[in-house]
C-alpha cells in the first residue's frame, strides 16, 4: 500500500473507532508552527499558566524530543457533546469531563489505530499523546486540518465547533499531509466580549489568574480569589461561556454514545452536597476528568458558589 492509500485509510480507521475528525501533519509543519511556538513562549513570559508549570517542558515546543525521528501526526477529534449534556443545573460542570475520562477514551481508541498501521507498516513506531502529554496540541490539530484556534484559544472546527478533545498519535514515517486550517473567526469577538472575569486579555491569549476554569479544576488555595468567587454563577467545574456563546457551537452534532452521558451524580448536585465524605466523592469521580478536583475543593466551589448567590 502506498503513503496515500495509508495515510486515507487511516484516518478512516481513526473515524470508524468514534472520532469524529482526523487530520495528518507532516513534520516539521509549516511557518505557523514556528509562530505558535514564539506565542507559548510569550504566554509563559507572562506567567499566565500561573502554577501550571507542566507548561514549560522543553519537549512542548519541539516535537522531535518526543519519538526519536518523528516525521508525521495523525489529529484526531473526540466529540463529547452528549445529546443529554447537563444544561441548567445550579451548579454547573464543564461539558467536557460530564462523561468518561476522555484520555482513557481517546488512548484506547488511537492503540488500536495503532494495531492498525503495524498490520500494515510493521516497522513503524508510534507514540500516542492525550492532553497530559507535552506537546503543542492546538497548533498540531491546527496543521493537520482539524480547525483553528479560536480568539478563546479553544481550536473550532466548522461541522463539530469546539465540543472536541484532542488526541495524537506521532509516526517515524511519513504520511501525506493535509491542508492546515485557515482562521474564520473575522471579526467575531463575542467570546472575549462575554468572559465575565476577562480572561480574554486580547484575541487568542488566556490569563489563567483570571480564568474560571483554571480556578475551579487547578487553584489549590483555600479560598478562591474574590473576583472568580463573585463571578462563578454556579460554575464549579471548569467553565463553557466562552464556547456557549461562540456561534460556530450553535448547530453542532452530538455523540449519542453511552460512554458520552453525563454521570447521574451531577445531574444531582445541590447544596447538600457538602454533606458528601471524601470517600463518597471518589467513588463518584471513578472514571471521569474530575478526580483532579479533590473532595475539599468540590465542596470550596459549592461553597463559593453559594455564598455568591446569597450576597
């Protein structure tokens, strides 16, 4: 088989195992790579990963330090919009940790895309990335035809919007590349417009000090800072305003999959939830994102988010 009969039939195999998109890039990529890179750099300058440090690993900006002769990346695309997302609850969870842990998803999902290309090239090697991996995710999907990234920094894809987490899977051979993705934002800034606690500093760059999501999932303070807690209006989660508002989100398909539905649980939070032990709350997280939200913080963003509506 040929690099372009492989590279078409692989990506078919990576829609067949649930994706919704995929996307080859070729190694190096294009300039744009070069500028996105220069922007992390920037981003890091101005310490707006706050205590994210796992940010600054060297191996983020170049792709080679994670395969030894990487010279291709297969971008996927997870839809984890459910056709039953929680909506108008009080307390408010993030649509993308409302179902299974995506990187377990995702990870699955790529080793058998992976059993896949050994049937057909033996010799080649491969290494998956999920989120927690350092590399440059959005700039990757971006070159690979996926979508773009978005003034809010998420990257948008025009048939599934931003309701996607991404994979990679990096190859020692090489691949027929597809197009990368052209911005269509214009002059749209209605997500920046809407951030309540304008995290958006300027079109594509997020403050993370400023950010609702980053608080909720990642602030290990006791308490959280006052301008968050004053604008939560029951988000206890992470955070979707930016993407509810942006209008390529508006008519987007979902995945009707079991493991996309959210866990009954959350359909259940109230107050009393407070009342949760530790170990009722870990036997709840089981198997979603959210176990990086350890009990006590759950119960500071309820708490948080209660005394807000109380003033």
């Amino acid at each position: 088989m040929n690099t372009k009969d492989v590279s078409k039939k692989l990506k078919e195999k990576a829609i067949k195992e649930g994706f919704a998109i995929a996307g080859i890039a070729n190694i190096p990529g294009s300039s744009r790579i070069n500028l996105r890179t220069k922007a992390l750099n920037r981003w890091l300058d101005n310490n707006f990963h706050s205590e994210m440090k796992w940010m600054e690993a060297e191996k983020r900006k170049n792709i080679n330090l994670l395969l030894d002769g990487a010279k291709s990346v297969l971008a996927v695309g997870y839809n984890y919009l459910s056709e039953k997302t929680i909506e108008r609850n009080k307390f408010k969870i993030a649509k993308f940790s409302q179902g299974d842990d995506y990187h377990k998803l995702i990870n699955k999902k790529l080793k058998n895309v992976g059993k896949w290309i050994n049937s057909e090239l033996p010799e080649c090697k491969w290494k998956i990335c999920v989120d927690s991996s350092p590399l440059l995710e959005k700039a990757w999907a971006e070159e690979s035809g996926l979508g773009w990234i978005g003034k809010n920094s998420n990257l948008i894809n025009n048939k599934n919007g931003s309701w996607i987490s991404l994979g990679f899977m990096i190859f020692n051979v090489k691949l027929e590349a597809d197009k990368p993705t052209k911005p269509q934002c214009g002059q749209c800034e209605k997500c920046i417009d809407k951030c309540p606690t304008k995290a958006i500093t300027e079109p594509f760059v997020i403050n993370s000090q400023l950010c609702i999501a980053y608080h909720t999932i990642e602030n290990r303070d006791l308490n959280l800072p006052f301008d968050i807690e004053r604008n939560l209006n029951g988000w206890i989660a992470g955070c979707d305003i930016c993407q509810d508002i942006c209008p390529w989100n508006k008519s987007t398909p979902t995945n009707k999959t079991i493991e996309a539905n959210p866990k009954k649980w959350m359909q259940e939070l109230d107050k009393d939830s407070l009342d949760w032990k530790d170990h009722e709350w870990s036997e709840k997280l089981k198997g979603t994102t959210l176990k990086r939200i350890k009990p006590w913080m759950w119960r500071r963003n309820i708490r948080a988010s209660i005394q807000k509506n109380d003033r």
